[in-house]
C-alpha cells in the first residue's frame, strides 16, 4: 500500500477569499475555517488538514 499523498486543489480568482474547509468538503474532513492567502506565491497548504490548494495557471489575482 502506498503512503497517502494530498491531491492538489486547483482554484480561480472567483474562489477568493479562499478559505478551508471549503463548501464541498465532506463531512468527515470538517475543521474551524481558516482563510488561505495564495495570492502572493500561487499556492498554499491549509494548517489543519494539508489540503493543497494551487491558483490556476494565468489567473490574474484583483484586490485581494
């Protein structure tokens, strides 16, 4: 058996404020949310639950 590995969550500027758990989180992986800023490296990890999240190739970040 493989060790477990963190699929990467690709998101857009609409998805911003990005914030973890997000609204299609399952039940089981619930946490206190935690808001992400990905705008100034295009990627982050949330603290909690190490869910990985990337900005989308050529997303233009606006305001936030």
């Amino acid at each position: 058996m493989s060790s477990s590995t963190t699929e990467t969550i690709i998101v857009t500027a609409e998805d911003l404020p990005l914030h973890c758990p997000g609204p299609n989180a399952p039940q089981w992986s619930m946490h206190p949310r935690v808001f992400l800023d990905i705008a100034s490296t295009g990627e982050v990890s949330c603290p909690y639950c190490s869910a990985h999240y990337k900005l989308k190739e050529g997303e233009k970040v606006h305001g936030h």
